[in-house]
C-alpha cells in the first residue's frame, strides 16, 4: 500500500523569487502518493516547523519531502522534526530547490523545481525506516610505542579516566629522549616515573602485537611478550612508534666524502653530540665544530632548532668557534628567530651555499669546502666535529606494524596516507591514530598540540562505553552473498569482515561501529547482495526516472 | 528526458561545490539534475547506463580531487567505472566522451560551473 | 661415405658440427648447396626441426638428402608437433635409411612461431624422448611390444649453460645424462666462464660425454638487442653488444664471424670442451669463413 | 573456481540481432565470484544491449533473471515462464551452465555470453590466474604445490625447457613465471630438491576419457 507522502515547500521568505509556488503545489499535488502540500516561508525557524509537526501528525504522514535549501544545510534540523512528529527520522527526502536551482538560474524555474521534488518524492516513497541504537565499546586503549609521544599520551589518557596499556618494543621506556631532555628542559625521567606509577597504565615492556583483528570499539590483539603470548581487547589504538635517524652521509652520494679515511674522523649526529656536551669527563674539548642542515631534507625545521640549541650549548660551554653550512635558516616555527638572532649574536657563523659542501680528511681533522653564496668563493675550513645532517625514516617495525594493522602508508613510508581528511592524527580504519615521529611529524610544537587531539577524539569515542549507530544502514544480504571477498578487498575503512552463519556458510558482514557509510562495497557487490539504506540501486534510479522532459 | 545531463554528486566534495556556486549567484546551463550520492565511489556502472537509456544527453560524475577523498579510494574506483562505461559504450558504437569524471573539492565552485559547461560543450560537439 | 658421428666422438679431440635450416618450401636446390659447401669440413650436419615454431620442409628430408651426398647428419627431433606414435615411426624410417644421429630437443612453443593458433602437442619432454630411443635402441617400442628390425641411434640432447637462474637447467642436465646421451651441443655461447663452469659440471658426473660450445654469430648490435629480447635461450651480454656497436656500418657480419671465430680459437686452445656447433641459419654459406677463420679448416 | 570472461560484443550483438525479445540469465556461483556472470553484469549487459539496438532503431526487450548455479536443472527450471516468453537466451553462465540450460529447453536458441577460460585463483582484486587443468592425474605431489601441466607454457614433467628467460620468466611470456623455475625454489626452501631430480615417464593423457563421467558411489 502506497505510503503517505507530505510535501513541504518553502519559498525561504521571499529569497526564492523565481519560482511560480502556486503551479508548483497544483503539480506536486498530483504525484502517486502525496496526500498534502504546504506552502510556508520560515520552515528552518520554529514557528514554521511547528506547523510541519501538526500536519505530519494530523495528515498522519508516513514520508516526508522537503523542498527548500539545501540538505548540507537544513537536513539535520528536519529529521528532528520528524522525531518530534514520531516519524521515523530516516524517512526525510529534500529537494534543493534554493542553492541548486532558484539561485543559479535566472528566468523561470518552476518546471526544475517541480522536477527536483517530484525526484526527491520518487525517493522517498522506497526509504525504509532505520533503526537507532547504542553499541557497548570496548573503553580500554592501547598505545604503541614507549617514547615521548607514547608516554604523554598514556599520562593524559589516565588523566580523562581510561584505562590504556603501553607497549614497548625495547626493555625499558624513554628511549632517544635525551635530546629532548637537554634542549626542551623537558624532565623526562620524571614522566617515565609518572607513567610507570600510573594505576590506570598498564606497561608492558620488551613486548610486540603480534596479530590485531576485530574492529573500533573490539579491537582483539595478540600480544608476544618473553615467550608467552596474551590476547587482550582494545576499544582504540593508538601508534606512537617514533621514527629513526640515518647520518645523511652514507646515503646521500653528493655528500660522500671523496675519500675512505672519513669513517675515522669525528662526524656525528646532532643526538651524539648532544651526549659529549652532557658528558663532562670529554679529554680535548673541540675547538671549531662545523654544522650542517637543509641539503637533503627540505623542512629542516626540526634540524635548524637543534643545531641552534647544539650550537648555542657549545659556545657557553666551550666557547669553541662554530660554524654552520646550510642552504637556508629557516626559523617558522615558536621561538626560532629568537634564539638564530641570539646565536648570531654570540658569533655562530652562517655559511650559506647552493650545492652541499665537500668533506674530506685533513691530518685527522674534518675538512669542509663549500662555495658561499655571499663572497662568491669557496670556504675552506678544518674543523674538529662535524654535526653533520641527518634524514629522518620511519622506524624500522613501520613495515610490519602497517601490515598487521592492513593501513597504508605514505610516499616516504610513514603512517597516515597523504590525505587531508585524515589529519591531524586520523587513519583510514576508525579507531586507529597516530601522533609524533611515526608520522613523519617531528615539531615537538605540533606534536604536543596532536597529543592532547587524540586524547579529546578518544574520549570522545570510548569514554561513555558506548556509540549511537544507526543498525544495519550497510547491510550484506546473507542469502545472496557468495563470499567473493570483493567487499572485503575494497573496503577502504576495514570494516568487513568473513563470519559463518548458521554453521557451515561463511558471509561478508559489515560492522555498523566501523562502517563509514561511503557505498563503494555497495556499488561493486557482482551479486548486488548489499544494500546501503537510504542510497540503494532502486532508490537512485527512482530518481532518474522522475527526470522526465525538459 | 532529452538533452538533460544526470550528475552524481558527492556529498563531501561536488554537492558542496554547488551549494556555493548557488550562495555566489554562478549561472550554469539549466539542463542539469543533481543526485546525491555518499560517496562517487557509490555511483555504479548500472546507474550510468540506465540514466543514459532514459535518454540523459550525458552524465557527470563528480568526486573528490585525488588524493583527498574523504573516503581514500572512492574517487579512484569511480574513474575506473566512468572508463569501463565509455569502454561499454565504445563497444557498441556509442560515443563514450559524454560520461565523463570530474574531480573538484568543497570550495571550488568554479570548477563545478566550468565542468557543467564542458560537458555541454562535449554534447554539442558529439551531437547527442 | 663420411665416417659415423659416433666414431669421431671417439677419436677426434676437437669435433666440429654445423647446421642447416631447411627451407619454407619444396625447392631443395639450396640445401644441396650448403650440403656439398661443408659436408667435407664438418664432423656432422645437423638439421633443424621446425626451428622457432615456423613451418618448413621436414628435417628428416633434409638428413636423406646429406646422406645421398655423402655427409653425416645429425637429425634433430622436438617434442612439440608429433606425438609418441609418430616420432617412434620417424626413427625408424629414419635408422633404416642410414641416418643414426639424433638429437633430442623439447623444441620452441607455437607462441614463438608463425602458427600461432595451432595445437601444441609435447606429448614428451627431452628427457622422457632420449629414453625412449635408448628403448628402442633395445630392440622394443615404448609400449613394450617387440621390433621386427631394431635400430642403435647415437644420441645428443642441448643444454643452456647461460641460464638465469642456472641450478634449474642443471637440474635437467643431470637428468639428460642419467638417461644417456652421447654428446651435448649447448644453446649459444657468449661467456667463456660460463661454459667452463658448464664443462665441469658434467664432467664430474659423466666423462665419456662430449660437449660442443653453441656457436651464433651476431650480425650487428640491433640484432643483438632483437635476439635477446626474442630468441628463447639467447643472453647476448651488454659488453658484446657494446663491441659490435662500434663497428662502422656494413661491416656487422664481418665482426660477427671474427667474434665468433676468437671464441672458437680461445676454446679450442684452452681445450674448454670437446668442440664447437655452429649455428648461422640463413647464412650458411659463411660458415667456411668462420672455421677458417678459427684455423679449423 | 571457474573462471570466466565477457564475449566481446560484436559477437553478442551478431548472436542477437534476429531477436526482439530475449533473456539475459545470469548465475550467481563462480562466474558471479570472478565478475563475469552475475546478477551485476547481466544488468549492465542487458543495459548496453538496449542501448545499442535503441541507437540502432531496432528496439530489444530483454528480461534479467539470475539463479543460484545453473548448472542445477532444477534450478534452471526456475525460469521456465520467462524462457517461455522469449524467442531466444543469452547465458551469461560458463560453459557447463549453458548447455544446462540448452538441454532443459531445446525449443529455444541459447548463446553463451562469457568465455570459459580455466580453474583458478585470484592473484589480486580484479586479476585471476589459471591453477589447475583438470587433467584428471594430478601430479602436485612431486612438484611442491605447484602444477607444471597448466602453469607451465609446455605442460613439461621434466621442466625447465632450455628457453627460460632471464630471471626465471616464461619463454613466451616475460611477465609470467617459468613454472619449473617457482618449483625448484620451492623444494629447495623445503629441502626436497630430489623430487625434482628424479625422472618421470611419458604422463597418462587419456587418465580423463574425455567426455569425462565421475561416478560417486550411490550411498
């Protein structure tokens, strides 16, 4: 039996002036199906959608079409209505007939404008009532990862009351933050202690996943610690694995020295020389160091701020004189600018040159040559360390962790594919995220700020025990589904997975928690077994068959 | 339905795009239907050819830039599915260009209007 | 009448065969030729089987006509257009008309030919074909019925000594000789390292064998890059293919025969193994060049 | 599982051009998996099947109907009124459905819409590769998992073929693995390279006597 359908036109108080209202309502009131239709002019505000209550429950309707602006704009105010109304608030259908039609053409549109109901009318006579409902989830995270990031995140997740569980691949937490600790003053120890004390941080050291199934809210994860292994569920995960740093000697060619003995002299990384200024007991202090950044990794940000603290460091300390080749400062982030002025000030020399500068061996020294962009010649220079530059990798378990998670990566190998909808520290599978090195972020700034982002989106998500989904809005039709595996390949969220039903036929199921209602499983489906409420085959081509003539 | 142009917008990318061609008053033909889809990785091969059988003069299937779909993949599939139903159409000796994929992002409603008017243009010159 | 191909295994230290490649026709008039041009300077004369999958005048033919001419064929039989029953009933006809060499090949897939829809038979591999003239050679056929006539065939079968990757093939070497074969002619070689390894190798596991070195003369660094990318079983290295660039135009065949020539010479002094086969299809007529080149004649 | 591809549609169109109305069956088991045959497809080949006899002036009804296997009689026999309405079928089923279906309903034509191709396995999403020939005497014992009589371009025993590219690739076929060469590094990974070694007769071609017939044991 065909289902009530009342129409609502709104002329958005006199902005829609190009459309003849009253023809239009004689014509609507002819489609199959619609047994009201009332013109009003305010229906967003409260006096208008009072009288759309009153009709809904007095016509007794059982659809209702909108025709006024757009949906992006209004669509969430009118299912409230119809949950006023005690309408089922899935059965709404609106027609753009303000941004996509009266505003956009000049001259007459009523003809479009009826077209556009009598498709949005079309629709809604298939729409089937969705129902609501609230899915316990699972309220404990874990956090990968033993690191700055990883330990923070943990500290301020106890904070908001979830209980989480920090892996950490190595035997003990806080590994390479000592370069941290000398130029943030960030006391680290402290924060290992706080972690370690934490009744709600459950650490688990030298311990690796080693299998992670299920979904957000019921994450199952295997982990392998010292032989035993333990299964344990998650609501959300959270990576915070770091990254790793290679001296930029050895992989970038131009920068090689030309010959062997190099390996012999003093180069080394900004964190090792960061230790020889923290260790007293050095025998010769270097007189002249020689820095390097910005040849091989365009944002050197991170780079540029340690070689300002290193460098600063060494004056007090040693007063040895300094100088730092790079191609340019660049100092856009907090506080940078102070402390290059400052460096400057204290008779840091800048040497700025295009091509990376030459480095070979002089009497046990380093020797540095690099054409300098303001005196036009070459800069010879022999120096007793050289701070050379570092690229910075993804950490090594990077490849095995994307695998067992099934998540993408980006072009240079860290997590989180290159798309904006997933910053700043979202990944494609609800429930996963990721913050600090492992991202390829390495400002401690932003860093800080992601932190306290993934702790809101967590709480946000797991603190009630519970999320409202709508049930079965993407559903795989167990009698037609012929476990091709397609769905399950092509789902960009994950969120299908093979059960067994009734004992022996295995079926793809979609999980209403993870599913993030795009349709690509609904379109490829070759036994056309899904159907996506609201958006199915019958319900798009009703709406191309209301496109009659023009 | 002669000489009308189906277009499947996404809800994240082209339906926004020509809300705000609406909001700056941009003028584009008159011929065209919008259908809303989630996501133009939900626009099936089917819904191409039957819109094509009732007669739409082209369809335009418009999703997000590459890259930055909101759900990571669905502008990709939904380019190969535009190329397999000009493939479809070639087969049978139909002109295919009038099926065409265009990607836009939220705030690019100049792209919406500029890829309506190719499209009719492409009309004309394959004289649908 | 030439001496058998089976004596001159034993007695000559460096063996020298070529090959002829029978035409896509009836017309025999050139075969003859290249007959009588090197029957008196080669130990043997082998003729191809359909090479490359590309129709032509049959090799047994061709074996008949060397032998009316006084030459010692070697008749090379692939597995790919003729199932048991025929190849067992060409031996025959083949023993009983005085030809007693054969060479045993899987032979090259129809993709590679210019029949390209036809139905490809291998019905046999290589190994299982020298077995089964060994079984004749017994005096049955393979199905274990007695032969009113037996025959006692001298058996070769090829090898590729530069394949990628190599423990494969040498896989199947072993096999070969298991079976039994009494000389190997390899596919073209162009690294001297390789086929001493190649040499060693069956040395250890059968000394009685005789080996002889593929020899293809590459006509221009063109035909090379061709050959390697199309020729199954052809690794031409980039510094050959460098050699022959440098030679001015028109002098490619001429570079060719004189590469081809050092390496016969460097295998023969270095005594790398028991001879070379020569294989320049379609030019023939150049052979005596190379082997005179090469101080063989 | 069987694995089908799409007719190329001058054929189909050649097949259907007598008919005004037809039925374009599907079947929703293994040509429904690899994307050829299933309820998808016969819709959009129905689809582009009108379009072209629309674009053509010479109209064509078709009706859609896809059941579960047809290679089943009795499942085939579901469609007896829709075949009663049309003059002719076309079966988008592999090869075994369609003479199903021409068997159950001889009065009408039946034209196959896909090609049989071979048993296989997807390699990727989208991308099937050939696995098994049913030479009904399977050797997969001796070659560490891997069948040489299809997944070898000369269905050799006694592989390699002294034509294998560099790298271990086919002789025809650059991008496809020499199967002997994937066998031998198997057995060696396991250690059972003797398999290998050992030589194996002339294989029993008529193990099938095609037309083949298995016969279970009626229990």
């Amino acid at each position: 039996m065909e289902p009530k359908i009342g129409v609502f036109l709104c002329n958005c108080g006199g902005a829609i002036n190009n459309i003849d209202f009253d023809a239009a309502v004689k014509k609507v009131a002819k489609f199959p199906g619609v047994t009201c239709v009332n013109l009003s002019s305010d229906l967003c505000l409260e006096k208008g959608r009072e009288k759309m209550i009153s009709c809904i429950r007095g016509e007794n309707i059982e659809r209702v079409v909108v025709a006024a602006c757009s949906p992006e704009f209004q669509e969430h105010i009118f299912r409230k209505v119809l949950e006023k109304a005690g309408l089922n608030d899935h059965l709404l259908s609106m027609a753009n007939i303000r941004e996509q039609c009266s505003w956009t053409h000049d001259g007459d549109v009523t003809e479009k404008a009826v077209e556009l109901v009598k498709m949005a009318v079309n629709r809604v006579r298939l729409l089937q009532p969705m129902e609501k409902k609230e899915l316990p989830v699972n309220r404990e995270v874990l956090v990968v990862g033993g690191g700055f990031s990883a330990s923070n995140t943990v500290l301020q997740l106890s904070r908001v009351g979830l209980r989480t569980t920090l892996l950490e691949k190595e035997a003990v937490l806080g590994a390479g933050t000592e370069e941290l600790e000398s130029f943030y003053g960030f006391d680290t120890g402290s924060m290992i202690s706080a972690v370690e004390v934490d009744k709600n941080i459950e650490v688990l050291t030298s311990a690796q996943m080693t299998e992670v199934g299920g979904k957000i809210g019921d994450f199952s994860v295997r982990i392998r610690q010292e032989g035993g292994e333990i299964l344990r569920k998650y609501g959300a995960i959270v990576l915070a694995t770091g990254h790793q740093t290679e001296l930029a000697l050895d992989s970038e060619p131009q920068l090689r020295a030309e010959d062997e003995a190099i390996s012999g002299l003093n180069i080394v990384s900004q964190e090792q020389f960061c230790c020889m200024l923290g260790n007293s007991g050095l025998e010769t202090e270097p007189k002249t160091i020689g820095f390097m950044f910005d040849f091989s990794d365009e944002n050197s940000r991170f780079t540029t701020l340690a070689t300002l603290n290193n460098a600063l460091a060494a004056k007090k300390k040693w007063g040895s004189e300094i100088y730092v080749f790079c191609k340019n400062v660049k100092v856009d982030s907090e506080g940078m600018e102070k402390l290059y002025r400052e460096a400057r000030d204290c008779g840091v020399v800048f040497l700025k040159s295009e091509a990376p500068p030459r480095i070979t061996a002089e009497n046990g020294r380093v020797k540095i040559e690099a054409k300098d962009v303001f005196l036009g010649e070459d800069v010879i220079l022999a120096c007793d360390v050289l701070v050379a530059e570092e690229l910075y990798l993804p950490a090594e378990g990077a490849e095995n962790l994307s695998s067992l998670l099934s998540i993408r990566r980006d072009s240079k190998g860290f997590f989180q594919d290159e798309n904006v909808h997933l910053y700043p520290v979202g990944s494609e599978k609800k429930g996963i995220f990721f913050i600090g090195g492992c991202r390829g972020d390495l400002d401690l700034g932003r860093v800080l700020t992601d932190i306290s982002s993934v702790v809101m989106k967590v709480h946000e998500l797991l603190s009630s025990g519970k999320i409202l989904v709508e049930l079965e809005k993407v559903k795989a039709d167990p009698q037609k589904c012929v476990a091709c595996l397609t769905c399950i390949r092509v789902c960009p969220h994950g969120a299908i997975q093979l059960v067994r039903v009734d004992g022996s036929k295995e079926v793809a199921e979609i999980s209403d928690l993870a599913c993030d209602a795009c349709g690509i499983c609904a379109a490829i489906c070759p036994a056309k077994a899904i159907k996506f409420q609201g958006y199915r085959d019958e319900e798009i081509l009703a709406q191309i068959e209301a496109i009659q003539e023009l | 339905m002669n000489g009308c142009i189906v277009a499947f917008c996404c809800e994240h990318s082209a339906y926004p795009a020509a809300d705000l061609a609406g909001k700056l008053r941009l003028h584009y033909p008159e011929n065209i239907r919008v259908i809303r889809v989630p996501c133009a990785g939900r626009v099936d091969v089917i819904h191409i050819l039957k819109a094509l059988e009732k007669g739409a003069a082209a369809v335009l299937v418009l999703g997000c830039e590459d890259g930055a779909c909101h759900h990571i993949t669905g502008n990709t599939r939904a380019k190969e599915r535009v190329k397999y139903c000009n493939m479809l159409l070639k087969e049978v000796q139909i002109d295919g260009r009038p099926v065409a994929m265009f990607n836009l992002s939220p705030n690019a409603p100049h792209k919406f209007v500029s890829a309506v008017n190719e499209i009719t243009k492409i009309i004309k010159e394959s004289g649908r | 009448m030439a001496t058998p191909f089976r004596e001159i295994l034993k007695t000559k230290d460096f063996v020298v065969t070529a090959e002829v490649g029978p035409v896509k026709g009836s017309n025999v008039s050139k075969a003859i030729e290249h007959i009588e041009l090197l029957k008196d300077k080669v130990d043997g004369l082998n003729v191809t089987d359909n090479q490359s999958s590309v129709m032509r005048y049959p090799s047994l033919g061709i074996c008949l006509l060397i032998k009316e001419h006084g030459g010692e064929p070697v008749f090379q039989v692939t597995c790919r257009d003729r199932n048991r029953l025929a190849i067992q009933a060409d031996l025959l006809f083949a023993y009983s008309r005085g030809v007693s060499n054969v060479l045993c090949l899987t032979g090259d897939s129809i993709d590679v030919g210019d029949h390209k829809e036809a139905k490809q038979v291998f019905d046999l591999d290589s190994v299982q074909l020298i077995h089964l003239v060994h079984t004749l050679n017994s005096g049955k056929d393979m199905a274990g019925n007695e032969l009113d006539g037996g025959i006692d065939f001298c058996i070769g079968t090829t090898a590729t000594p530069s394949a990628d990757p190599l423990e494969p093939q040498l896989i199947k070497v072993e096999k070969k000789l298991k079976a039994g074969v009494s000389f190997i002619q390899t596919q073209a070689i162009y690294e001297l390292d390789e086929l001493k390894r190649f040499t060693e190798f069956v040395r250890n596991r059968d000394e009685k064998v005789k080996i002889l070195a593929g020899i293809v003369p590459v006509i221009g660094a063109k035909m090379a890059a061709y050959m390697n990318e199309n020729v199954p079983g052809i690794f031409i290295p980039q510094h050959l293919i460098d050699e022959l660039a440098q030679a001015p135009k028109g002098t490619g065949v001429s570079k060719g025969i004189e590469i081809a020539a050092r390496m016969i010479k460097q295998i023969k002094e270095e005594k790398i193994c028991d001879g070379v086969h020569i294989m320049f299809i379609g030019r023939e007529e150049k052979v005596p060049e190379i082997l005179e080149a090469a101080g063989l004649l | 599982m069987i694995i089908a591809e799409r007719k190329p549609m001058e054929e189909i169109e050649q097949a259907m051009a007598p008919y005004k109305k037809v039925l374009v069956a599907g079947c929703g088991t293994c040509v429904a998996v690899c994307w050829a045959g299933g309820e998808k497809e016969v819709e959009i080949l129905a689809s582009q099947l009108r379009l072209a006899r629309s674009a053509e002036g010479n109209e064509i009804v078709t009706l859609e109907a896809t059941v579960e296997r047809q290679c089943e009689k009795e499942m085939v026999a579901e469609l007896k009124d829709k075949v009663a309405e049309v003059e002719a079928v076309l079966s988008l089923a592999c090869g075994s459905g369609v003479q199903t279906m021409a068997e159950l309903f001889e009065d009408k034509p039946v034209f196959p819409a896909v090609n049989t191709t071979f048993i296989g396995m997807p390699e990727k999403e989208g991308l099937w590769v050939e696995m098994c020939g049913a030479c009904g005497d399977c050797v997969l014992d001796r070659t560490g998992g891997i069948c040489p009589i299809v997944r070898c371009a000369k269905g050799l025993l006694n592989g390699p073929c002294g034509g294998t590219r560099k790298g271990g690739k086919c002789e025809i076929d650059p991008e496809k693995d020499c199967a002997w060469v994937l066998i031998y590094r198997r057995l060696e990974k396991q250690g059972r390279l003797d398999l290998m070694r050992e030589y194996y007769s002339p294989r029993n071609f008529r193990a099938v006597k095609r037309p083949g017939r298995v016969q279970a044991v009626k229990a």
